[in-house]
C-alpha cells in the first residue's frame, strides 16, 4: 500500500518539475546586412517541431527547456542559422543573406530586378571581381572581365586615366551613373576607390533605353557600398603599390652634334631646290666653345624625367559595417 501510494506521488510531481524546467524567451530577428527586422522567420527547437514565427516586427516568444537548447532559424533568401539560447545577446539574432539571393538581383536603371526576368542584355561585376586586379584605374580593373566592354588605353603616363572606353563598338560614350546621380565621365570611374564599390553593372542596347538618348551608347551603373546599422564599426586597411620606369627611353645628342645635324638639314634642303653656297645656321665660332670643353651638354631627359616612379600610391580600403 505503500509503495503504491509512493508512486502516486511521484506520478503527479513529475510533470510539475518538468513545468518547473519550462523557460519562456524572447527576441527579434534582424538583417545582418542593414538591421531591418525580418517577418515570417522560423523559430523552432532543434529536433523538434516545437517553434513560433516571427510577427511583423521580427519578435518572437518560445518556450524552451533551458538555457543550452539550441534553436533553429530558417528564413527563405537568408542562411539557416543556429544558436543556442544563452549565446543570444540583447535578444537579437542577426540572419546572413545567402549569395545565390544577391546574385539573382541586378540593378537595373532606377531600381533592381531579378536576373531571372531581365528582357535586356545587363552585365554585372561585384566588388571582389573588381578587386581581383590591382591598377591605379577603376577602368583599367574592368579591362577583359566584362562581356561587351572595350577599353583601350591611350597613354602609360602616370596619374592620367585617358583610355578609350566603349559598349560593343558605338562611337558615343557610355552614361555614368553613381548610386542614381548621372553625371561625370570614364575619368570619375577611374579616380574612385575600387574597395568603396559594391557592384557596378552595364546597361546595353535596349536595357539602357530607360535613360533615354543620353544612354545612346549605353550606360554603366555604379553602386558603392553602404555602412550597416548594426552598430558594429569594421575597419579594413590595406596598401597597392608599384614602380613605374622606361623600358626603352631614346638618347638625345649633345648640343655639338645638334649643331652640326641642323645645318647639315639646312644645307640639304637647299640642295633639294638648286640652291648653293647656304649660310649654316650655326658658325664654327658658335660650336667651337661645346668642342673645346668650355661649354658642357646638359642632359636634359636626365633632369626632366625621374626614370623610377610610384604608379599609383596606395588606395586605402576603407570598409565601414
């Protein structure tokens, strides 16, 4: 008798310490890209199909069994996410959108679109394509990389950014257009920091049509990035150097030689139209005084030119998140 009422007991204190266990959380759901709060996330216990949805202010409630069980977020674009429940900070949980998602969106004239739906020919380049190469021109990274664009570089002179910049051929420039702002030429492209550009994209043939005739050679759409809202502050520095020098730079001829080719030319065009007895330019008295040692030929490309030269300093990846 006994026993049985020992069981008895047990029997109804055991659910009672079970509630006991029973810990009710909460939280909100959040973009680790921008913080925007994220509606109609699931929330569940792992192993379980014990879970809650997100309201449309990205909170949620869920009673769990303690402070090691581990839970599941699943959202549709955004990385499956799990975390256990003593880990969460401030009761915010951060979901990282998945690559496929962003690859699938291309900006596209005043807004974006999804890649699946695009009628127009549109050419896309993220920020670690553009990185990829090193150069001291934006332009100059974009050389081979997207289809369609052709880029000729005019000079090798340093700190210039002249190059021959066109879309399939068309004689008139592209349109340049900056997060929404038009304006500004392949020269703008070439000074910008190639680390602060998120992705840029090319508008061809009719995609550019949008922009109307200005966008008659088509256009090229630059998106730079954006600092988070998460409160995280993440700096990245890093420094691109390279010496620049002639491969082949011609020796001019000192002045005596100068002297003496001039009139030699004098003479010789005069011989082409009949004429003799040519008074040089140049008379023994003048070129005596450079022969004799008393005057000395300077070298002038020695004193102009620095044969060794930084190409393009250092760009500074600055990267606010």
């Amino acid at each position: 008798m006994k026993k049985l009422r020992y069981l008895l007991i047990i029997f109804f204190l055991f659910p009672l310490s079970l509630l006991a266990q029973q810990t009710t959380i909460g939280g909100k759901v959040i973009d680790l890209t921008d913080g925007a709060t994220l509606p109609g996330v699931s929330v569940k216990i792992k192993g379980t199909s014990t879970g809650v949805i997100t309201d449309a202010d990205g909170k949620f409630k869920l009673s769990v069994p303690g402070p090691n069980t581990v839970l599941q977020l699943s959202y549709i674009g955004y990385v499956t996410q799990e975390i256990v429940v003593k880990d969460i900070e401030d009761g915010t949980i951060a979901l990282k959108t998945t690559n496929k998602s962003l690859d699938e969106v291309v900006v596209v004239g005043y807004g974006v679109q999804k890649r699946a739906t695009i009628t127009g020919s549109v050419a896309t380049l993220q920020s670690k394509e553009i990185t990829t190469t090193k150069n001291e021109s934006v332009v100059k990274m974009l050389t081979g990389k997207i289809p369609g664009v052709c880029i000729v570089q005019t000079t090798a002179e340093p700190g210039t950014y002249a190059n021959n910049l066109n879309i399939r051929g068309y004689q008139g420039a592209p349109l340049i257009v900056i997060d929404g702002v038009i304006g500004g030429d392949q020269s703008t492209i070439g000074r910008m920091d190639p680390n602060e550009i998120e992705s840029i994209s090319v508008l061809k043939d009719a995609a550019a049509s949008i922009y109307g005739m200005r966008a008659a050679g088509g256009a090229i759409l630059i998106t730079t990035k954006k600092g988070s809202k998460n409160g995280k502050l993440n700096i990245n520095y890093s420094v691109n150097d390279a010496i620049q020098t002639f491969l082949g730079m011609p020796e001019g001829v000192g002045a005596v030689d100068f002297m003496m080719l001039t009139n030699e030319k004098i003479k010789r065009d005069f011989a082409n139209n009949f004429v003799r007895n040519v008074t040089p330019q140049f008379s023994y008295a003048d070129i005596r005084p450079w022969i004799d040692g008393t005057y000395k030929s300077p070298d002038w490309t020695d004193m102009v030119f620095r044969k060794p030269r930084s190409q393009f300093g250092n760009h500074a990846a600055k990267k606010l998140n």
